[in-house]
C-alpha cells in the first residue's frame, strides 16, 4: 500500500475543516426548517435554497457549527414561529422586523439566553409581554414597536443590566414607567412613543446616565416633568409632547443647543429653540407613523 502523500493528506485535512464548520446540530437544522414553513418560506422575498449549505441561506449566521444570529427583516415572513425555534441554544441576534408574522410573544424565545437582540417591530404581534423576559440576561436591544402588545411593561425589565435600547413605541401598553428602569444604568435609548401609558412618572432619569433618546411622546402622562432629564449629557432627542405634563420646571436648566430634537407641549421651552423639529402625526399605533429616530 503506497504511503499517502503530504499534498493529498492536506487536501483531505482542509476539505474536512470546511465540511465540519459547515455543518450545525440537526436540532438546529430542523428549527431553521420549521421557521421556514411556519412563515411561507417559498413567498419570502429572498427565499433559502434548501439544496445548498446552511452556511449559504440568506441571514443566517453561524459560528463554531451553531446559528447565532437570524436576520430576516423586510422580508415577507408570514404566520407564526415555530415551536423549534427554541433549539437555537446559541443564538444571539434575532431579527424579524418588518414582517407579517402574528400571535403572542414567542415563549420559545424564552429560555434563548444567549440572546442579545429581539427585534421583531413592524409585525402582528399582540397581547402582555412576558415578565420572564427577565431570564434574558445578556440582552441588549429589544425593540418590539409597532405591534399590539398590550398589559403593562414588565417590572422584570429592569433587571436585565445589559440593556441598552428598549423600544416599545406604537403598542397598547398601559400603566406606567417601571421604577425598576432605574437599574437600567447602561440604557441608550427609551422609546415608549404612542401607547396608553398614564399617571405620574415616578422615575428619576438621573440615573440613566447613557440616556441619548427619550420618545414618550402622545400618551396619558400627567404631573410634572420626570427629574433628571436635564442632567443627561449625552441626549440628543426629546419628545415629551401629546401628554398632560402640568409642569416642566426639571427642564428649565436643560442644555437647548446639544440636543437634535426638542419637542413638549411648553411653548416656553420652544421659543426661540434654534432646533431641527420634527413632524409628528399624533395617532398612535398607525403602521409607518411612529417616530424612528436612528
């Protein structure tokens, strides 16, 4: 028997480096699958081929032989998610916005703990947000705008550390803002634009330090101006407007020439405001109104 060759063993080393970190668990496999009848793979507009390699399916990323990130937004998913889904044990990106899909929050996405995004804004979905959401330590960004989420927002929310933008504008949320969001001491962006939310905002925005964006506009807040706000060195927007503040004295000190985006219902704070002021359409909940600030 010849002996093999050093060129042949190291064709046949690298070929097999290749297949290996092409291939990924069946179970995770079989959950990209379900994901695709469950939301009418052969109607999406970039659709799989299922002949080629994982490696090669539009918006699907792998690492170490694992999905860890799914990004299908804009891309005419329709239906619900598929109960699989939770076998994706290593993922960390979740993107469905823009899409079709329905139902409640997926419980599935529940015990994802390596996830660090959920993006699923411009869909169907409906109902409470889960308060074991908080099981979601590592998570970062949650943007869940422009559904039909309804109940109130978790308290367990403010337990996650990591997070970083929490936007849920344009939904049916009612209650009011978490006294736990005061943990929040990473949150960049807090957008609860167009819901139902109401009462006196109890939480001292002091203690979001990384605060650039602050949308609570067209709600049913009343009382003064939350603390805070004015101390906030990295904020850019600020939309307060649509609601019943009574007063806005925690703003008087507020720095007028760093901020992008100034909006309330004080025509104090405007006058003379050298700002670029936006447009908004004050009817929440309406597909393509809510205000997207990027």
């Amino acid at each position: 028997m010849k002996p093999i060759s050093k060129k042949l063993l190291f064709v046949f080393l690298c070929s097999y480096c290749f297949i290996s970190k092409a291939q990924i668990p069946d179970d995770e496999k079989n959950a990209l699958l379900s994901l695709f009848t469950a939301t009418k793979g052969p109607q999406w507009n970039i659709q799989w081929d299922l002949s080629q390699p994982v490696t090669e399916w539009y918006g699907v990323k792998i690492k170490e032989n694992h999905v860890v990130g799914i990004e299908l937004g804009r891309n005419n998913l329709t239906g619900i998610l598929p109960k699989e889904i939770s076998n994706l044990k290593k993922l960390e990106i979740l993107n469905l916005s823009l899409n079709n899909l329905k139902g409640n929050f997926p419980k599935e996405l529940l015990s994802l703990v390596e996830l660090k995004e959920i993006s699923l804004e411009m869909n169907n979905f409906k109902n409470q947000i889960p308060a074991a959401i908080s099981q979601l330590q590592r998570l970062e960004i949650l943007s869940l705008y422009n559904n039909a989420f309804t109940g109130v927002i978790p308290e367990s929310l403010g337990s996650i550390k990591n997070l970083k933008v929490i936007n849920l504008s344009g939904n049916y949320l009612e209650g009011t803002i978490p006294l736990s969001f005061g943990g929040l001491c990473n949150l960049e962006v807090l957008g609860l634009f167009g819901n139902k939310l109401s009462g006196v905002i109890a939480l001292n925005f002091d203690k979001l330090p990384k605060l650039y964006e602050i949308t609570l506009a067209y709600n049913k807040f009343y009382g003064p101006v939350p603390e805070g706000i004015d101390v906030l060195g990295d904020l850019k927007y600020l939309q307060l407007q649509g609601n019943n503040f009574n007063s806005f004295d925690s703003l008087k000190n507020i720095n007028k020439e760093r901020l992008i985006t100034l909006n309330t219902d004080s025509l104090a704070l405007q006058k003379g405001a050298d700002l670029f002021e936006l447009e908004v359409v004050p009817e929440a909940n309406a597909i393509g109104k809510e205000l997207i600030l990027e």
